[in-house]
C-alpha cells in the first residue's frame, strides 16, 4: 500500500540528500512530500494532516502536531539526538518514534577538533597559542561520536581518557582509551573534556561547578552535545575564577552575552548548532531515515524506535 512520506525541515537537508530521500520513496512506491524553511506551525500542521510516515531534523513535533497528525505512524529524527519530539505524547497517538544514531558522528567530531584547535591557538589572532599534542583528553560517553572524537584526537597525539557507566570497561579499554572510575575523575585528569551525554531530567545542568573545578590547569570543554546539560551559573563563575578556563560550543549558551563581553579569545560558539552540518552527514542521516521508514512498513522493522 502506497504511503505518504513527508519532509519537514526547517533547516533543509542537502540538496543531493533530498534526491536521495525521494528516489528511495519514489522506487518504493510511496508518496513524498517535502516541506523546507517554514516560518509558521500552522504550516506544519496542515503538511502532517493526511501523512504516514515524517522525517525531521531539529524541529519540534509536540502533542500539536500530532493531534493534527490523523494517519502518521512513524516519525524519524534524522540525528541522535531526539529531545524536539514529544515521546510520551507520541506514545499516546501509537505514534513509533525512532532516531539515526552513528550518521552525524563523524562530521560533529570534526567539529570538536576543529573548535579544539582554534581555542588552542588563541582563535587565530596571530599570538602564540598551544598544542593539542600531549594534551590529556577526556570524552564524558563514548557512544558514536566520542568514538569519533577519539580515533581523530588519537592522530593528534593527545592522551585519551572515557567515562561512560553504559558502556562496557573492555570495549573502552579494546580501543586504546583509560577507563576512568567516575566522572569526577574524569574532570581531575584532563585538560580537555569533550561532551557527548544527551540531555535528560538526570543530565540537565549536571556539568556544574564541582566537575569544572577540578580541571587541570589549561582547561578547555568543548560542548557539541545540548547546551541544557551545562549550568551557566557554574559556567559563569568558573570563568570569573579561572583566567585559564575556556569553553567552545556547537550551541550558544543563554550567558552568551555576558562571556563575550567579559572573556575575549576564551570562548568559541558556531552560529546556530553546526555538528551535523555537512553535505555527508545530511545524506547519511537522510537516507538512513528513509531507510528505516521504508523497513518500518515492509517488514514493522523498529530497531531504532526510542519511546
């Protein structure tokens, strides 16, 4: 049975991810629709009336959408993260959510090394700045992207440290990294700490000032998770206390103002959340998004559902 597959995304996929995604529903003889740069829900909701199946990036699907949503059965996030849908609510509306883990991960650790970089030599400002070489580096998770992170830290020369109570100690330990005890240990041994836990009621705000404390001296912590997972009052004062604390992020924080004002050539934020913004990491995490919605209705395949 013919379905119909809508793309709603307000920042648009790639061009040539696009094509992909409507090849793949066009040879399976399905329906696509595709909706880009909306400046109104009312937009959204009229699209999402009579479809089967949405992707999204990072736009909010809340009980909103999916009351206006009468036949959607599946909506894929074309990303790891999955904090802009509403899963209890879509739980309520039979509605299978899932997520692409692993398709952005390499493009968002070369973001963190890149960000690393740059903070490192004082922004580019012509000063002597430092090396990464010998630096110690530690990944708070090291599901996909801190893999990542470590296979290109590794190539620079940096020491690399992991806490990550989900994974196994060997598999860690298997890829060349320390396994640390805790994630206080963690934050007393390396200068630099990359970010990669997901944002829930147990990690908001939970990089707080007694993890940020016990940096080494030259502390550096680079944020390509979710800006909710840092306390900004401990963000805030630690900059206050510590001339050598610097911080980079692929999401502003809501202080932004006031560590741009106060903090010249410590800080580094992108624009708007870059981690996945490459023409590769949207055609993967497109077409594994179509992917998995095509399986969903041939064979009720829900490998990747998350609520």
């Amino acid at each position: 049975m013919s379905k119909k597959v809508l793309v709603a995304t307000v920042k648009p996929f790639d061009k040539a991810a696009v094509k992909k995604i409507e090849k793949i529903i066009s040879e399976q003889g399905h329906e696509s629709i595709l909706l880009e740069k909306y400046e109104h829900l009312s937009e959204l909701l009229k699209a999402v009336e009579d479809v089967d199946a949405l992707i999204v990036r990072s736009d909010e699907i809340g009980a909103e959408v999916l009351d206006a949503a009468k036949n959607l059965e599946i909506v894929v996030r074309a990303g790891a993260g999955y904090d802009n849908i509403d899963l209890k609510s879509a739980t309520e509306h039979g509605v299978i959510v899932m997520n692409t883990p692993g398709q952005n991960s390499n493009a968002v650790a070369e973001l963190a090394l890149g960000m690393m970089v740059y903070i490192a030599r004082n922004c580019f400002n012509g000063k002597s700045g430092a090396e990464l070489k010998g630096k110690k580096l530690g990944m708070h998770a090291y599901g996909n992207v801190g893999k990542c992170v470590a296979k290109i830290a590794r190539g620079y020369g940096m020491e690399l440290f992991a806490f990550d109570p989900y994974i196994d100690r060997e598999v860690i330990e298997k890829d060349g990294i320390k396994c640390v005890e805790s994630v206080e240990e963690l934050y007393s041994t390396c200068q630099y700490i990359s970010l990669h836990i997901p944002v829930n009621d147990k990690t908001r705000k939970s990089i707080n000032y007694k993890l940020l404390s016990k940096m080494p001296v030259g502390a550096t912590l680079v944020n390509t998770a979710r800006k909710e997972i840092i306390c900004e009052g401990s963000l805030m004062k630690i900059f206050e206390e510590r001339d050598d604390f610097k911080y980079v992020s692929d999401v502003a924080p809501d202080c932004k103002d006031k560590i741009e004002a106060s903090y010249k050539e410590r800080y580094f934020f992108t624009p708007k959340k870059m981690g996945a913004q490459t023409a590769e990491a949207n055609i993967n995490a497109g077409v594994a998004a179509i992917t998995q919605i095509v399986n969903f209705f041939k064979d009720g395949d829900t490998t990747f559902k998350v609520n």
